[in-house]
C-alpha cells in the first residue's frame, strides 16, 4: 500500500484492476478470424485487444472522447529554465478558451470535448464555459528551493485530477487524452524522470520549448541541483510520491490523479508528451497496472520520453516529431485507435466473406 | 523525354510540374506564426506546407477524400509464390464490393469515396457500385518465363490509371489514396525494388502475406530467375516502363498511371504499402517530380518499403507494422494530414491571441 494522507487517493489506487487476460485471447482469436493475413494491422491490433480489454469484451461506439489540459506554473522559472516568460502559460490559457490553440483545432476536428484545468496558473481568470477552476496555489514553488508543493498542495492537486476522472466518467466518456500547459514544466518532467527512470539528468533534459544550447545547460544545472538537494543523501530510490512532491509540478500532480481515477473507473487515457507521460510514469510507480489503460499518442522530441514510455511499457502510436504538448499528440492519435476498434468491429471474417484462407505456405 | 508508344502517357508527363518554392517559403512564414513553438509541429508542419504547395497557396476544405484499389492477378503465382491461393483476389473483390473488408471500414470512417478498378483479375465481375471494369487480361503472364505484360498490355492499363485520375479530378477529388489487391504481387514489387534502388533481391523480399522461411526462398528464387532472365544481359539500367512491362503487373501499372495523372491534375495522392509504393517508384523513376504531389501513408513491414521511400524521397506517415495492403495505411493517414491542414488554416497566430514570443533563451 502507498503511504498517503489522503483516504480519497487510496481508496482509487486500490480500485485499480489489471485487465482479464481472458479478454485479450478473446480479441486475438477474433482478430485472427478476419479477412485479412494473421497481424497484417501489425500495432492496430494490440490496440484493438487493449480497447476490448478496458471495456471488458464490449467497446462502447460512438467513443466518447475528451481532452483535459491541466495547466500550471512553476516557481523554478525564476531561474530562467525556459525559452519562453512565465505570463505564457495564462496567455495561453486565454488562447485555449477562445479556440485558437493547436489544441482547439485538433480537439474539433476529432470531436474530443475540451476541458481547460486551471490547478496552479499565475493569475486569475473568470469562469468561463470549458474552464474548470481548481486552483491550489498561483504556481508551484521552486524546486531549487525547496520541494515544489507542500504535502497538503500536492493532495489537493491529485484529487483534483481523481475528481475530474470520476467527473469524466460520469459524463460518459470513454476514450480521454491528458495534455499540459506550463512554462518551464519540461524542468519538472526531467526531473522526475531522472528518478523514475534511474538515468542521468543530462541523458533526459532536452531544450524544452525552444531554449539554445546554453539554456538548456543553465536548465540542466538547476535540475541537477533540486536532484542534490531533495535526494542527494538517499540510499533507497525515493517514494514516487516524495518525487512528486519535490520536483513535479500542480497540473503534474493533477494529471496523475486524473489518470488513476481514470484506471480505476476503467477510462482508456491517451498520453501526449514528455510532461504529461512523466504524470503516468509517477501513477504507474504507484499502482503498475494503470499502463493496462493506457496509451501513449506518440513519442516526442524531448529526449526523456521514449525513456518513461519504455518504463511504463507503451508503445506510442505516432512518431512525428512533435513536442507541442497541450495534448495535441494524444488527441492526434483518437482517429487510430477509432479506426483499430473499428475494423475489430466491423470486418468481415475469413468464413463470413467465403474467403479462402492461407495455404500451408 | 520517356519513350513510349502512349502519346496520352507522354502528355501527362510533360504536365508534370514542381511545385513553386515560393509557397513552401510562404508556408513556412505563416507556420512560425502560430502560437506555438517554432517546428513544435513536427512532420505536420511539412506536410502542411506541401499541401498548401500542392494547392498553389489555397488548400481547398473539406477534403474530398477518395481511395482507388486496383486489383490484378500475377501469372507468376504458378510458381508457388504465395501463402494464398490465387482465387483470393477474386474473393476479396467480393469482399470489396459487399463492405467487409478493412479498406472499407477505414473509408467509411475517414470519408474516402471507395472505388475497386479490375485492371487484371482472373475473373468475370458483374457491374456493381464501386467498382471500375477496365480489364486488361485476366492476369498477367509469368514473369519467370516471359516479361508480365505485352507492350499494348502494360499501356493500356497505364492509360487506364490516367482516365481514373482525370476522372477523379473532374469529380472534385483533392487528395486520393492508392491501393491495391492481387496475390502474388509483392514477388512483383520486390522485382520491381531490386532494380529501380539497385539492391540485391533477398534486401527487398519479405514474407509477403504470410510465407514462411522455405516459401519466401522459393519467392526469392523466382524473382531471382525473372530478373536474370529480362535484366541479367543489359550493361545499363533499364527503362523504368521496361522493369514495369517485365517483372511488374497490370494493378501496378494503373496505379502507375493514376500517380502520373493525379500529379498533372495537382492532386495530392498518398501511396500505401511496398506495392502501391512500388508503382510510385516507377512513376518516380519517369518523372521525379511526382514527388512533390506524394505522400507516404506509412511505412510496411516489408523490407523493400523502406528502400522505395528511400529512393522516392517521402517520408512515411506512420509507423505501425502494418502489410495489409488495399490502401489501408493511405487511409489512415489522412485524418492526420487532414489535421496538418486544419492546424496550418485554423490555429491563432501570436498577434491575434495576444501571446508573448520566446524571450532571447
């Protein structure tokens, strides 16, 4: 059992089941049925038989698809770890909830239902339709300092994310994508990285949004130095929730609670890049079984990622070079795992269409 | 200029044009506009800016989406090449027309009009909704013993292709996917390969649709045999329309035409697997400037894939191990150059939303 104070994140962890493995014989024996050559859809059908596994040998269609973007600051901006100035990330909250973001466009054009999660963006904003208001704090603290969320900030954070599951659940949703927005959160999401994955600093922090080769070595000294500082003296691998606490950031916090509510309630969850994969690196330290409900949308440019996607053992589904975040690679990847639920679905078989079958070759 | 005795393939060819690098320039100007990290888009923000090249500054929205699966049989299934038996291209033909197949599961989820053109299949078809009746001959002949198509044979189902294109053009069509369905015709495309990116047969033949270790090296032998046979005496490269006329079949020689006309009408055609993308090889081959009009759906499981992309210069789309084939892999990636688009006309740029560009990092 995890060490927590809170009951509500226990109670979730607990709920969290791996999937009946009974149900992937089942998919692969009817994949194999199929007009087609045995594995021709090559990943399609894993992800087929995944889909059927969550939903327990019945795939709801239509999908019903949302996409969350928990935003938030972080106080190790001072230190000049990005490209971009801190005001961005409410900037772009603004952009998100006036549709003009990447994400706007990809989330209409694939019918995925977007919400906005302010759990710690340096400012203020008023209630707006798609806005859900759950800030903890205006921005973590800096890491450098001392750890990024205080105990009570860090629980409130993760609860937040396990009430918006069990919200998403309730509105029916079955397939949802988990993006970020955040300046300066690619230092958190290295950070955490470094531990989770046990790798040097230097082998996962990448030049984020945009910084030059110098920027990217200021950003790396300051991860290594919150390392020092939060962990230098620990023999053991630190708890996941300690790494959390000390160097992840609020909406991390939150899209890790988000995503073991979400495997509990049996949602599939689509992760997008390198932040919001380091949220499902934490939950799947803390409950393993939640990459049964996962899916990686696709692997980006930030060195990091492949690392937590082999940790958590998702192979992501696109690999086109982005490192946008907001969800745009995991809102991408909908239209996929749509198409491989539904030629599951819907192809004929090899009997059904009066198909021959292989020779013996 | 090519040689050949089809002045309607000469025509096309010389309509052929580049595109103008002045749109790819301006494409790129208005990409590091958006709110988003310069190249944070990854491969969409290249096919973004081809398409906005291919449509001369004005990509046309919605998409009219098409899919053409061109069928033939191989004479030189005689020899034991495949793991299926030759009538299954007839069966899933059938299969085609009644809706069972994965091709159409997938048009009909990404809204590609779905059309199955008989250039070479051993059998009669009545007439039926979606499908085209332009048989050459019921089959092939066998490469082994003597070149696959006669010269009239090989022209007229290249002109077939290129009737299709211009009536794709006339119905509206702006971005079509080629596929195909004939058993026996990665021994083809693998011929086809080993020529036009000058490799060793065994580098570019695989298992086909399900050959086992003793198949595929009776495959390799075939093709072996074929290749000497019209090719082993020449001290100079041979004509592309001479690899397609001996060692190629009727189904690649219309989606080599369809490519050649698609290209002059400024269509954006997306090829398939290592067939269709064979068939673009050699429309590569006679025209490169084909290119600019290409993309790659994904890359297959077959090992000669690769080398053709290699050769034609596109990069693949996706990436999922799939070698189904019927343009499935072309289908699927259209919602994501459709994404790519809608990313490029819809998203705010930092002036509009008002967003804060990079500080010097």
């Amino acid at each position: 059992m995890i060490q927590t104070s809170s009951s509500l994140l226990g109670d979730v962890v607990a709920a969290i089941h791996p999937n009946d493995r009974q149900h992937a014989i089942e998919a692969q024996r009817r994949l194999d049925s199929l007009t087609k050559p045995i594995g021709s859809l090559g990943e399609l059908e894993a992800i087929a038989a995944r889909m059927f596994s969550i939903f327990a040998g019945k795939i709801p269609l239509p999908l019903h698809r949302a996409v969350y973007v928990f935003a938030g600051d972080h106080g190790v901006t001072e230190e000049g770890v990005s490209a971009y100035p801190r005001e961005v990330t409410a900037q772009m909250v603004h952009n998100f909830l006036s549709g003009g973001a990447a994400i706007n466009v990809l989330a209409r054009l694939h019918h995925a239902d977007l919400t906005v999660v302010d759990v710690g963006v340096d400012a203020e904003f008023e209630d707006a339709p798609g806005l859900c208001r759950m800030k903890v704090r205006r921005g973590s603290r800096n890491m450098q300092r001392e750890p990024a969320m205080t105990e009570e900030e860090m629980t409130s954070a993760l609860e937040a994310g396990i009430r918006l599951a069990n919200a998403s659940k309730a509105k029916g949703e079955h397939l949802v994508a988990v993006g970020e927005m955040g300046i300066g959160n690619t230092t958190a999401a290295s950070a955490i990285t470094a531990i989770l994955v046990d790798e040097q600093a230097g082998t996962v922090t990448g030049r984020g949004a945009g910084l030059d080769a110098e920027g990217r070595n200021r950003k790396l000294n300051v991860i290594r130095r919150s390392l020092k500082r939060h962990f230098g003296t620990t023999q053991k691998p630190p708890a996941p929730l300690d790494v959390l606490r000390c160097v992840g950031g609020l909406e991390i916090a939150a899209t890790t609670g988000f995503i073991l509510g979400a495997a509990a309630n049996r949602t599939a969850v689509i992760c997008d890049g390198f932040i919001s994969t380091s949220a499902a690196a934490v939950a799947h330290a803390i409950a393993p079984q939640v990459s049964d409900y996962l899916f990686a949308g696709h692997c980006s440019e930030e060195p990091g990622h492949r690392h937590l996607l082999r940790t958590i053992g998702i192979t992501p589904i696109l690999n086109l070079g982005m490192r946008l975040g907001e969800g745009t690679g995991a809102v991408l990847a909908m239209p996929i795992i749509e198409s491989a639920v539904r030629l599951f679905n819907e192809m004929a078989t090899f009997s059904s269409a009066g198909v021959s079958v292989a020779d013996k070759a």
